[in-house]
C-alpha cells in the first residue's frame, strides 16, 4: 500500500488561521507526492481541518464529518479529523464520532503519513488517537485556497490575553510566535500577491514570547522589502497593544493598507472587565482619535459580544451609543456564546437566548445606518479596486477597495471593458448600500 497512489481531499473549517493550517497540510501531502482533489466522490482519504471555537463551529465540524462519512459508498476508505475539535475534545470524540479513522490534533500534520499507514495495516476497524504526538515543526510548503492574487500569513498561534469567554488558550495553547525568517521565506514563495494578510489570534503581540520584544513593526518592515508583495492587510489587532511606533510604520509605510480590525468585543467598561478585556471604554475612544489624526483616511473594523452574562439592557444601549460616536467603518456582532471549560461559563446571570439575538439584530441595525451613511458619501468619487473576479449573477467583475478585507467587508461590484483578476483598477462610485459599493471605470462609462 502507497499513500502516493490515494487521492487526498482536505476540508478546512473556521477561521482563515484555520484555512492556513489546512493550506500547509495540503502543500505537505503535495510535497510527499499525493495527489489532491475536490471532488469528494472521488477522494480515497478525506481530511476535515475543524474548528470547536464555538458550540456552533463545534456541530458544523461534527455534521461535516457525518457528511463526509457517506463517501465510503463511492471510494472513500479514511476519514482523518484534525484541527481543534480533537485537539480540545480527542477524549470525548474517540470511540464516539466512530465515523472517524484517525484524530490528529493542530500540531500532528506532520504526523498524518505516519497515522495514515497505521490505519491501513489495521486489519479491524479502530480508530487511530494521535493527538499530541507531532513535533510542533514549522511547514513552508502551502498550497492556496485563496485566489491567486491573495495570501494570508499566519504569524503566531495560540494566546495569552485569557479572555473569559474564549476557548482558544485551551485548544492552541500560550502565544507562540513564529520566526521572522520563517514567515519571510514562507511569504517569499507565495508568489506574486496583490495582497498579504497577517493574522494571528493577537497579531500585535508578535515577537514578545520568542524574542523578548515587540517586533510587529520588524516583520512589517522586512516583509514589505519583498518584491513578490503588493501590499500588506493587518486583522486582530488588539487595542492595547497598538503602539506610537506601529500606528507610524502603518502612516508611513505605502506597503501598509489604511486598515486595522481591532476586536472591542464590548464598550462598557463593566462588562470589559468581566470579559477580562485590558481596555475601557474612554481608552477605546482615544484610540479611535489618535488613529484617524494620525492616519485620516484609515478604515477601521472591530466585532462586538452581545448579550454576555449580566449585561443589563442600559449597558446594550450604551454600545449602540458608542458606535454611533466612534462611527467605524465595518462591524462584526455576534451572540454570546456559553462555552464550558471558560470562566464566563460559570458566571451568574446568563441571558436568554432570544435576548441576545434581538441585542444582535438591534447593533447591527445601527451599525448599518452608520455604514450606509459613510458609504453614501462617496458617491461621485473614484476608488482603487483590485479584481477579484466575476460575479455572473448580476453579470460584473467584483472585487475589493482597501477598506475591504475577504469575506469579511462589503465588496466592490464594478463594469468594466475587461479586468483581469489581482489587477487594480480606478472605479467611479455611482450607488452604495450599507455594505457594497457599485461602479465601473471609465473607460466603460466612455462606451456607454
């Protein structure tokens, strides 16, 4: 038996930290020689990368499983489960979700030959556990699921801000931040990019565990020195953590995007301390300020926990009146979520599920207004916009100013004589809504 001659699929789950992860396991499979596919009915091994942040994330993980399983009436013969949710939950999972061949958990990629042929040579079904038995070894090789024209960089994993609400210090473990040279070689063999996104559960942190200092500005630094890099995103930056010396390297450096998502998670400066969040609510306004006198056209995104344990209806109200003063350009709002094994879980007063959607559908109803607002007033003006390809239903390229970030943001729906995907382009913007931008570049408004 040859894992050469099997047809690989990988499935990966979750975040883009994630989609990284299942990025290096495919170039990993690639390197040994195995040949990838995405037709699921033709696969011999499919891989699910999953993700458990979440109660929600953990059911996707454990459906997309059961999903994956009714492949074995065509030819699937091993399902392998990494990632987070056997990484936190192999106990629990094993002999359990029997659906699967073989658990490998965040740092056993390096392992999946090793527990592939295991499984093989065993004669009786039986699951294979081999959770924590990698070597933590750094992988180059990826190969991306992105567009072309896009990457993203994972710079660190793991955690140590110890969030109340978060799972992810006891899945990925302490902050551990990746070597500079490591990160430059890696990013030096994506290819030419119109865009590299640096992300990390804390990409602010960067460097404090491994070399004693902050050296975010280092890396920015060295990796705009690449030629292959067009420009360079940053996502989750903490709030505390964003120092004169970054917002200055972020002004002065033409690499940099005018951008920063930086996760608030709450306004009140009750509720921050219980979600044991560093900042307040007075620090989170002048940061604001000090972004936009320094750098007065960056765009600012953050995500907002609604309904946390406690949180009284006058403390929801004053963080619909913080967003409407600190008027950021995207939000994210999400539902808090009861997670065992965290601090919040054991907290008193935990809402009804009905209250937190509606707190929900409230911040999202007045961030819409605050972004069609700032939307609206654009009209008339041109944008750069990179082409991310066609959107065939309403028959136009797509693509992405830089106050857009994947999957994340609002898109950017152009007419154009021809665009070429990663290429810019000088769009006039004739009509907005509260989250996308309509245009097309004159040359087409020339034709028409």
């Amino acid at each position: 038996m040859s894992l050469r001659n099997k047809l690989f699929s990988v499935i990966s789950l979750g975040c883009d930290k994630n989609r990284v992860d299942g990025e290096k396991l495919m170039g990993l499979l690639a390197k040994y020689g195995c040949a990838l596919t995405d037709d699921l009915e033709q696969a011999h091994v499919i891989v699910v990368n999953t993700c458990a942040f979440l109660n929600a994330a953990r059911e996707e993980s454990i459906e997309t499983v059961l999903a994956c399983n009714a492949y074995r009436e065509h030819c699937l013969e091993k399902l392998v489960v990494t990632g987070c949710l056997p990484q936190k939950f192999a106990d629990e999972l094993y002999g359990q979700l029997t659906e699967a061949d073989v658990f490998l958990g965040i740092d056993d990629y390096d392992k999946i030959f090793e527990a592939l042929e295991k499984s093989y040579a065993t004669q009786e079904a039986q699951q294979l556990n081999m959770v924590g038995t990698g070597e933590k070894k750094f992988l180059n090789e990826r190969l991306l699921s992105t567009p072309e024209h896009y990457a993203y960089l994972k710079i660190a994993d793991g955690c140590f801000n110890h969030c109340t609400y978060c799972l992810i210090p006891k899945i990925r473990g302490k902050y551990r931040s990746y070597p500079m040279q490591s990160l430059l070689d890696e990013a030096r063999e994506l290819g030419e990019l119109s865009e590299l996104i640096l992300v990390a559960q804390d990409v602010t942190r960067y460097g404090e565990d491994l070399y004693g200092e902050n050296r975010l500005v280092q890396l920015l630094q060295a990796l705009s020195k690449l030629d292959n890099i067009a420009h360079i995103r940053l996502l989750y930056c903490y709030p505390e953590a964003i120092s004169d010396s970054l917002i200055a390297e972020i002004r002065d450096n033409d690499k940099i995007l005018k951008y920063l998502d930086i996760p608030l998670q709450h306004s009140e400066d009750r509720v921050l301390k219980l979600m044991n969040r560093k900042g307040r609510r007075a620090d989170y306004i002048a940061l604001f300020e000090k972004l936009r006198r320094e750098i007065p056209d960056i765009c600012l995104r953050s995500t907002f926990i609604a309904g946390f344990p406690s949180e009284t209806e006058e403390e929801h109200q004053k963080m619909q009146e913080f967003l409407k003063e600190v008027q950021l350009d995207n939000c994210g709002f999400f539902a808090y979520s009861k997670e065992p094994d965290t601090p919040a879980y054991r907290m008193k007063g935990h809402l009804p599920q009905a209250v937190k959607n509606r707190r929900v559908k409230a911040l999202y109803k007045t961030q819409e207004k605050i972004s069609a607002e700032k939307l609206s007033a654009c009209i008339g003006r041109e944008i750069t916009v990179v082409c991310d390809g066609i959107d065939y239903e309403i028959e136009c390229f797509v693509g992405r100013s830089y106050k857009n970030a994947p999957d994340i943001d609002g898109k950017v729906y152009f007419n154009a004589l021809c665009a070429v995907q990663g290429e810019e382009y000088t769009v006039k913007i004739n009509k907005t809504d509260s989250y996308d931008i309509y245009g097309c570049t004159k040359e087409y408004e020339d034709e028409n």
